[in-house]
C-alpha cells in the first residue's frame, strides 16, 4: 500500500526532528515505491548507528561511574602522545570531566581524523572541568629516558590542574611519585572517556609543535611525520643529519649520528 506523501516529502520528515513512528517505517518499508523503501532503509541505518554509538558512549563512563560511587568526585585521565618518534618532546593531558559532559564521537585519539580531534578538543577544553597538559623535550628524554620522562610530562600535567583531582585514570601505567589512587586501564584511550579525552588533548598539543617546528626545520618534513621514523624521515637524516630536536639516545638516530662522527 503506497503511503501517502511525496518521495521528497517523506524524505523530509525522515530528516526532521520529530519522532518517528515505528510503524509508519513498517508503512514505508512496504510501500511499492523502491525510492520510499531506500529511505526507510537509510534511516534504520542512522538510528541503529545513533544506537552503537550511545551505547558506546555509556560503556566509555564505567570507570569514571564506578569511582563515583566510591565517593571520588574529581577524577582525572591522563595519557601520552610521542613516546615513539625520534623527534620532537612527548607530550603528556590530564582531563578532568564533568558528569554531564557530551561524550558523542570521544575516543581514542588514533581512531580519529585530524579534524575530528581538533573538534573534540575544542569541546573538552570548553567543556572539562580542569585541563592540565606537560612537556618534555628531547635533551630530556635523552638524559634520563623516554619512560622516565613521559611520566615526567604527566606528573607536570598533573600539577597544572585546578581544582586537583582525588582520583586518577590512565592507560596502561602507574604513576610513580604520586600519592593519589590510581588506576591503570589496558587500552584505557578505548575504554574511559576521561583518558580518551586526554589522549586527544596530548596528540593534539604536540601534533601543533610538531608542525610549528618545521617551519624552523623545513627539510625534515616534521610536518607530515611528526617526528616519527618513517621512510620519509630517515631520508632526511641521512641527507641532512641530526637537528637539535632529535631524540639522540633512540637507535635510528644514535647510529646516524655516529656515522657522522657525532658521537664518540
């Protein structure tokens, strides 16, 4: 039976914001007419889509949830960006969210576009309750280490936060020399929107140096790769050798820089 209405019109009340009756999609889906059966299709589509991603979006709070209930109010993610490139500082966030905070599209930082994370991190940094973010540069990872100084970058992230936290969610580690409670969450980026919302701020933020850097750097392309190995990359040392921003105690360089009488 052939529902009444226009393909064009349907089309429009499909992408209205008034509620849809279940049955009139029924309706739809029968209708003779394969323009209207299309439209009923791609709109079950988008709400099973709407669905995942809320559902989702619920999921990514059971950390946070879970503390709450203990009593923590104030609970902090933090995560890294740049522990693996052999350019540049790794660069550390620590978020904190309020309860009512609009989560849609949060998630880890890899799994999202470069204009997805932008966005996101202008809704975090509108939206968190306190944003803390640390920096560490390459002589320092150099001297005593790149775990050593990713934990360096987060514990000055940490202190930038205002209010301070009573509770901390990261992904993967521990924090040395803090005395908070603290939770390590395997692949946490993935499961906490606290630490996903780090995760964004800390890409974010040294993604920004990185491309500042090679305007003083042209040759390296730091603006593509970021500091990290790729073939492009190590064209370029070997071209050009080593720039002040070159993590000289990782492999890569270390062995270019001793070809070239750098390092003794």
């Amino acid at each position: 039976m052939k529902v009444q209405g226009t393909v064009r019109e349907i089309e429009a009340r499909l992408n209205s914001d008034s509620e849809i009756d279940p049955g009139w999609i029924d309706q739809l889906l029968a209708d003779p007419r394969a323009g209207v059966q299309k439209l009923a299709r791609s709109f079950l589509r988008r709400q099973e889509k709407i669905r995942s991603e809320q559902e989702r979006v619920e999921r990514m709070w059971q950390f946070e949830h879970t503390y709450r209930q203990q009593g923590y109010r104030l609970i902090a993610g933090l995560d890294e960006a740049g522990r693996g490139p052999l350019a540049g500082p790794v660069t550390a966030a620590a978020v904190i969210l309020p309860e009512d905070f609009d989560a849609i599209g949060l998630n880890d930082s890899k799994k999202l576009t470069r204009e997805e994370r932008q966005a996101l991190r202008t809704r975090i940094e509108g939206g968190a309750l306190a944003v803390g973010i640390g920096i560490v540069d390459n002589q320092t990872i150099d001297e005593i280490n790149i775990l050593q100084a990713t934990f360096e970058a987060m514990r000055r992230a940490l202190d930038e936060l205002v209010p301070k936290p009573d509770m901390l969610l990261l992904d993967a580690v521990k924090l040395p020399g803090v005395k908070l409670p603290q939770h390590g969450i395997v692949k946490g980026d993935a499961l906490s929107h606290s630490i996903a919302a780090a995760s964004i701020i800390a890409k974010t933020v040294r993604d920004e140096w990185m491309r500042q850097a090679a305007e003083e750097y042209p040759q390296y392309g730091f603006d593509r790769h970021l500091g990290y190995g790729t073939p492009e990359h190590l064209e370029a040392l070997d071209k050009w050798g080593l720039c002040p921003l070159h993590r000289r105690s990782f492999a890569p360089v270390e062995e270019r820089a001793h070809r070239r009488g750098m390092i003794g």
